[in-house]
C-alpha cells in the first residue's frame, strides 16, 4: 500500500510510515492511498465472526493490515490490542451501538479516556508514534491549539509516551469549567500547557508561526497532531464497519451514517470505507449554522468563509468554515485529477471558492451518497429535549445536529437505518443541556471529582517568540 497527494501530479508513492508522522505533503496536498482496497462478502462474514468472538481490537487490526505494509502484522495486532481497551474505553465493547427509535441508532464513540469521539482515532495514533519513533530513534515535540476537545484527546493519548512531548495552546478564559480541568488536571512530565492571552484564532496563528520558522521547527522537532493526519481518518473508517456489523445481520444489508461535521474528517472516513465497498446507502452530512458544507452538497459551490463570518454555536467543534478533509473527497470527485484538485484548493479557495456543475454535484449525490443538512440552536434544543423524553437518551448538542439532520434524510426518502454518530458526552456542554431540558447532566463516575483537581498551565502573551522560548526552555528541562 502506497500514498499519494491529493496535489501531485506525479503521483509520486510513499509510504504508510513515510506519512505517519507529517501532516501535509510537501506540495500542500492531503495523502491517500494509491487505491482503495476493497471488501468483500466473505471478508465481511469472517469480520462479523470476528467481531463478536474477538472484540473491536481484533476488527481494527485486520482493517489497519489493509493500510499499513510497512509495519510487521503482529505488531500491528500488538498496536490495535494496547490501543482500544477497557476500562482505557469504559465499555469493553470500545464503540457499542444502540436502537433509538423510528430507523434511528447510535454509534457511541464517546467511552474513551476524554468522552469524545476524537479518542477513537487519538489512541491508536499515539501508540503508532511511539512505536515508530522508537524504531528510528527519534523524538517529537506536538505543537498544537484546542478550543477544548482536541487538546484533551490529544494529551490523554500522548501522556507518559517515550519521545514524545505535546505543547497545547489555550486561549485564556474561554474553554469550559470542564474542559479545563480535563487538561491542565494532567500532570505528566511530557505534556505541557499553555494559556495564551487571546482568542483560539491566536492560539492558531502563534501555531503557524512557531511551524513556519523552518529552523525553528528542525532543530526542536517540531510536530503536529491535527485531523489532517491520515493515520487518523484510517483509525476512523474500523468505527464504520463496527457500527455496520452490530446493525445488519447479512453482508448485503445497508446502513446510513449521519455525521455531524465541520473539518470533514469523521464522515471522510466514511466516504473511504464506501469506497471500499462497505454497504453504505447514504453519508449525511449535519452542519450546524456554519453550513459551508451544507451548501457545497446542495448547490455545488463551496464557499470558505473567515474567521470573522464564522458563527459561534452552542455546538461549538462544528464552528469551521474551512473544512480541511474536504479535499479528499474532492479529489476523488474529480477523477483524481491532482492538477484540478490544486487549482480548487491551492488557488480558488484562497480567491473565497470555486463551483462544481450539475454533473459533478448529482455524482456527489448519486454516486458517492452525500446527502446534507443544518441545525440551528432553536434546532437542536428541540432535538436534545425530544429524544431525552421519547428515548431516554441525551445527546450531546453536535450529536443533536445529527439526529436532527437525519430525520430530515427520512422525510427525503432514506429509508436504511441510519446510525447517528455520537460526538462528544453531554456533560462537556451543561450549559446548552439545561437550556434545552432544565437540569445539568450527570457527570460520569470516572469525571468524579475532575473540577476539583490541581491545575498544570502556564500562562503566555500572544507572542510566538515567547512561546518558542517556553518550548525551548522545556525540552532542554525534560528527558522522554
């Protein structure tokens, strides 16, 4: 198994262990596989068997083993069995799934260490770098910046790792009570955070500055942890086939998947494991009021806006208006066409975005399966309320957009079961919870004293320069 960028015309390959610890490709692009590999009836069975006798650990493996050439198979086994579980994912069966009601499941994917369902693919990440930069000898510092729950994942995956240091900017102030404590509660000699004195946009540009100082960045072996990764949209597609196992009960059933979204990455990896002909009827993709996707999938025209257009919601990681995986399925769209691919992204974005004709959005549609809708507020404080009284489950608002958004895929005409992919817990957002039903959420037992814990944070000027100091004076502090 070989990769390419999305950008290269070219197509020059690299490999899986090439990739891993990058981001972008040198030209800009995104990687995928040369091809997908494809599913068949008899591998479906024998993964269904496997499954129910071995555990999610055991399906991701021989779904890695697809992707992954450069890595020995059982250690690959060894990678998937540290990576998912229990009681690291609090239930043994990593990502259950239950009935809701009226054609309607959910793919819970929320029972990792950080009740988010950026643990699925941060865990296995964290035990591919590790095992990786052991074999080479190396080290890595992540530079990274969180509004709340990437940073949180990110560190819970990378805590007490061998070579690997995580710097997380924070903007001051401006995450939850909660998601605070989920992070500056660690104490872990390799993770480090940072307060910055501004906004999360801050956070970001002091990122890009940091990363765009090549000496900088070479010298102190700087990395990144983002959705961009491929290893973590690969992590993402085993989800898809567990949550298809635990609905169907023969290889030529379909399933639905409504994925609330707005870097494209988790129902991107939807996209692949259709292409590798898992049996998906329709990919739904739920925007909130940021609806740039929702609009490309309606109209064809695919219209970034800045930050400063960028609404902020009560479902607050779908507040992106660039949509980073999004090229991916373009360049699929396209005929892998990597000049095209480069034109659109590298160049009509940055000029506020480009338009798709008929042909190409009706394929969208009819051959890639998308289908899309928004949820405003008002949207999904009806939705988290309806389905708390009718079903007895609260839902996180983003997985509220996803319920929401479904219902309405219904009342166009899907008539698959459609499983709803949990985001997040809804403890993470008591504010919109008791808004909609009139009570705070339960904390789970394991967050069980969590706001109470000593903070590890220090605090910065929005300042590059004094972050790179902080970085520096760090590594020269720490051995991992």
């Amino acid at each position: 198994m070989k990769y390419i960028s999305t950008r290269d015309t070219a197509r020059q390959p690299a490999s899986f262990t090439d990739i891993l610890l990058g981001g972008l490709a040198p030209d800009g692009g995104l990687y995928l596989p040369e091809s997908y590999p494809q599913l068949d009836t008899a591998t479906l069975n024998s993964w269904r068997t496997l499954l129910a006798d071995k555990g999610y650990a055991a399906l991701a493996a021989e779904v890695l083993k697809l992707f992954i050439d450069d890595i020995p198979a059982q250690d690959i086994e060894a990678i998937a069995a540290r990576a998912y579980t229990s009681p690291k994912f609090v239930d043994p069966e990593i990502v259950p799934v239950t009935e809701l009601g009226e054609g309607l499941f959910i793919g819970h994917l929320s029972e990792g260490p950080t009740a988010a369902f950026k643990d699925m693919a941060m865990q296995l990440l964290g035990e591919l770098f590790e095992y990786e930069l052991a074999r080479r000898g190396e080290t890595l510092n992540i530079l990274g910046a969180t509004s709340g729950d990437t940073g949180s994942s990110a560190e819970y995956a990378m805590r007490g790792r061998h070579g690997i240091r995580v710097f997380m900017l924070t903007p001051a102030g401006r995450m939850t009570a909660f998601q605070q404590a989920q992070m500056f509660g660690l104490d872990d000699p390799n993770i480090f955070n940072i307060a910055l004195d501004g906004v999360f946009d801050d956070c970001q540009d002091v990122v890009k500055a940091v990363s765009g100082d090549a000496d900088f960045k070479a010298a102190y072996r700087i990395g990144a942890v983002n959705s961009i990764n491929w290893a973590r949209l690969m992590a993402q597609v085993v989800y898809y086939i567990s949550c298809w196992l635990k609905v169907t009960e023969t290889a030529d059933q379909k399933v639905s998947f409504s994925v609330p979204t707005g870097n494209f990455g988790d129902i991107c990896a939807g996209h692949i494991a259709r292409q590798m002909g898992l049996p998906i009827d329709r990919l739904i993709v739920a925007t909130n009021e940021n609806d740039v996707l929702d609009e490309f999938f309606r109209t064809g025209n695919y219209r970034p806006r800045p930050a400063a257009e960028t609404t902020a919601t009560s479902s607050p990681s779908m507040d992106i208006s660039r949509a980073s995986n999004f090229e991916r399925f373009a360049f699929d769209l396209l005929g892998r066409d990597a000049a095209e691919t480069a034109e659109l992204f590298g160049t009509k974005v940055k000029e506020g975005g480009f338009s798709l004709d008929h042909d190409k959005i009706a394929a969208a549609r009819e051959d890639y399966g998308f289908l899309s809708g928004s949820s405003s507020h008002a949207d999904r404080l009806a939705t988290i309320k309806d389905v708390h009284e009718r079903f007895d489950y609260l839902a996180d608002p983003h997985t509220a957009d996803g319920i929401k958004v479904a219902r309405g895929a219904q009342r166009e005409g899907v008539e698959t079961p459609i499983v709803c992919l949990e985001t997040a817990l809804p403890v993470k957002f008591a504010e919109t919870i008791t808004e909609a039903i009139g009570s705070a959420p339960e904390p789970p037992e394991r967050f069980a004293g969590i706001l109470d814990t000593e903070r590890h944070v220090k605090d910065l000027p929005n300042d590059a320069s004094a972050v790179k100091d902080y970085i520096t004076t760090s590594i020269q502090k720490t051995e991992v």
